[in-house]
C-alpha cells in the first residue's frame, strides 16, 4: 500500500474532500510550481471565470482491487510506479460539482492539473483524461465507473516535469451543463499498455476547472419616460420624450463589477405595433446602469397612445423583454380656470369685502375641461398647488388678505400630461377696511 495516502473501502466517504473556494488568480497560481508562469489576474467584466476545484479526489491500484485511496498533499499517482518496492498502477478521478451552473452559457473551460514527479522524462507524457460515470461512492479498481469517452491529451511536448498543464474540457463541460447533470467526474490514466510500464508513470496535482461562464441580463426594469415612472393612465405633454430603463445583470465579479451591457429601446403606437421602431445603444455601460432613449422629434403625435419596451444584452446573451409601458402624447392645453367667490367677490369697487385677516373662500373651476388634474394659485403669480379629487372637478381653497384695497388671485390649472392653461386667470377683488 502507498503509505504516503489513507486507503478506504469503496463506499466511504473521504475526509476532508470539501475544497474551499478562492479566487481564481490565487486558485491558478497555487498549481504553478515552475519559476516563470504568468497567469492573468483581470479580465474585462464580461462573463465570469470560476476556477472550479473538486468535490472528491481519489485513485485506484490495480494491485489492491477493493479499495480507493486519496491524496493528501493536492497530488495523485498515475500510472505505474515503485512504491516501498512494489508496483502500483493507479487512475486518478476527479469528481466536480455542476449544479450551480445550470442553465448558464459556458463560454470556455479550461482543465489545469501539473505533475510534481515523473518517473522517466525520456519518455513522451501519455497522460489522459476520459469522462466517466459519476460514481455513488469512491471507485475502487474492481468498481470503476463506466467510461463514456475520451476528452483529451496532455501536450506531449511541454517541459517535463511540468508544473502547468492544461486542456480545453470546454466541450465536455459545456454538455454536462446543458444536460442538467449534477455532476461530472473525469478519470486521468496513462494512454493504453504504456499504462503498466513504470516509465510513464507519474504523480499530477489535483484536477481544476477554470470556468468562463454567463447568464443572460436580467430583464430591465425601473421604466419611466421623462421623470414619470411608468403607471397605468400615463399621459405626457411631448411629442419627443426621453425614455430610460435600468439594466442589471446576475453576473457580478469578485471585485463588484458586472457584465458591460447594452439596451434596445423599442415603440409603437398601441393601435398600430406594426410600425415599431427599434434603436440600440451605440455604447456600453457596467451593469447597474440607466439607459436613455431620445425619441426624435417628428416621430410621435399628439392625441396617440404608444407603448415601448427594453431588452438587454451583454456579450453573449440577451435578456426577454421587459413589460410593456405604455403613454399617451397630450400636447393640448387647457382653458384658463374659473374663479368665484362669496365671500369676496370680483370687482374694483369699493367698499370691499370681509377684511385685513378675515378668510375667505374661493372656488376654482375647469371651465369644462375633463382632463385638469389640478390648479396652481397666489396673489403674486401661481405660486400654491392644489390638486382636484378627480379629474375635471373644482377645488375651493381658504384666502386671507393681510390688507384692506384691491387684491388679485392668479390662478393656472393644470392637465395630467403637465400641459398649463396657455392663460392664467387674474380673478380681482376688493378687501374693506377696517370699522373705524
């Protein structure tokens, strides 16, 4: 037995084969034992490279058929060797976790293993990986899992050792994923009966996945045009407004930074969606990010209800549209309001009203029209707003004066798209002085 590593029996689990994660500069760095190797640390935020270690790490010896052996120094033999005088053939299995990467584009994966010791350099590397079954337990010789095909070779031609070696498993991974399979497991052995000679045998550092991988952006949100939020009964008094949406995206880096993303702005009158306009950002931006769309002028007119929508995309994927909002152009004023009173009531004439500090009430009307929401008032300009219960309907507000003489009201109303009354109501009045 190799006394260097536990052996169990097939079935039990190993201690210790939950691997800790680290980021991926540290992951990669910590397999490169050979002076020189560079490893990027950054990349641009566009999708997101994991390095992925495994979940179970083990080796099997054909000498001792029944039993499953793992690593505890990060290495596994594979291959045949010498071990305290007696010939060991192993293969090495390693067992990686999936299941959070369902339903993401995988974009590139990459294996990185390296060898810490081999036993001939003059002979070429014949190192292996295959793709197996997932074993319920840890295999052993006689239970090894069933082989399903052939990924790759090492590059034969690196230096040997080498403390860096690497294979595209992209393939494989990227169909694993796409079947929705839990996991993976991925056996290393040397090639065919060079597989029992003690010249190609070799120790290699435990299997890791470095993992380029997407998801789509989020379906964009916080819709508005100009600076109303999007709510039903949506009215607007122009007939080029700007429309923004915010996009977000899942993928976030270890640095906080997400995916660059970009927005298409789509609209249509609501009666005709056949005459839709599309525009795409000429730029990107870092996910959290507010897009705005300037609708040109001449396109929209008044009295038409249009509805647009967003979708986002980063590099790889494109997010559903968002729902739909819609707005109605109204670029029609209002008539000036109405003005009354009881308690003061208009003219120039004295001798006036009420009196310094008597208040009154006064009544503001829509002079018929049904869509006035409102009416701004002061007794130096429109200065005070005071909304209707419903649209169309009069308000009445409490005035003081502070002063005998003539007095003046200005009062605009205003229509649910914001258009003002184009004039404004000057509703004068005459407070009495005080008794002597």
């Amino acid at each position: 037995m190799d006394t260097r590593h536990g052996g169990v029996p097939r079935g039990e689990p190993a201690p210790g084969s939950g691997l800790p994660h680290r980021p991926l500069a540290a992951a990669i760095a910590a397999l490169l034992a050979t002076a020189g190797a560079l490893v990027a640390t950054e990349q641009p935020a566009a999708a997101l490279i994991t390095y992925v270690r495994p979940v179970s790490v083990s080796y099997t010896d054909a000498r001792q058929p029944t039993m499953s052996f793992q690593g505890t120094d990060g290495t596994v033999p594979v291959g045949t060797s010498d071990v305290d005088g007696a010939k060991q053939t192993s293969r090495a299995y390693f067992t990686f976790d999936l299941s959070g990467y369902h339903g993401r584009r995988i974009i590139n994966a990459v294996g990185i293993s390296g060898e810490s010791t081999v036993n001939d350099c003059d002979k070429p590397r014949e190192l292996e990986l295959w793709h197996t079954d997932t074993p319920a337990g840890f295999p052993t010789w006689e239970t090894a899992p069933t082989v399903r095909e052939k990924i790759a070779d090492f590059n034969p031609l690196t230096s040997c050792p080498s403390g860096y070696l690497e294979l595209s498993l992209t393939e494989a991974i990227r169909q694993a994923v796409a079947d929705r399979q839990d996991r993976i497991t991925i056996m290393a052995r040397i090639a065919g009966d060079h597989e029992e000679s003690k010249h190609y045998g070799r120790r290699i550092k435990d299997l890791g996945i470095s993992l380029t991988h997407n998801r789509a952006p989020n379906v964009p949100g916080k819709l508005a045009v100009g600076i109303y939020p999007c709510a039903d009964n949506l009215f607007i008094n122009t007939t080029a407004p700007y429309l923004t949406a915010e996009l977000t995206d899942p993928d976030v880096n270890q640095t906080g930074g997400g995916d660059w993303v970009t927005a298409t702005f789509a609209w249509w009158p609501v009666d005709r969606p056949a005459e839709r306009t599309e525009w795409t950002s000429y730029y990107s931006l870092d996910a959290p990010a507010t897009f705005r769309y300037d609708v040109p002028y001449g396109l929209m007119v008044d009295g038409v209800t249009y509805a647009f929508a967003v979708r986002a995309a980063d590099e790889y994927d494109v997010s559903a549209w968002s729902p739909e909002c819609r707005f109605t152009v109204d670029t029609v004023a209002p008539p000036e309001p109405t003005v009354s009173s009881t308690d003061y009531p208009p003219g120039w004439e004295g001798p006036g009203y009420g009196g310094p500090g008597i208040p009154g009430r006064f009544t503001f009307s829509a002079n018929g029209a049904d869509d006035v929401k409102g009416y701004y008032y002061g007794d130096w300009g429109p200065a005070h707003y005071v909304a209707a219960e419903s649209l169309g309907a009069s308000v009445t507000i409490t005035y003081t004066p502070t002063s005998p003489g003539t007095h003046s009201l200005y009062v605009q109303s205003v229509d649910r798209a914001g258009n003002l009354s184009a004039e404004m109501t000057q509703y004068e009045f005459v407070v009495a002085s005080p008794a002597a």
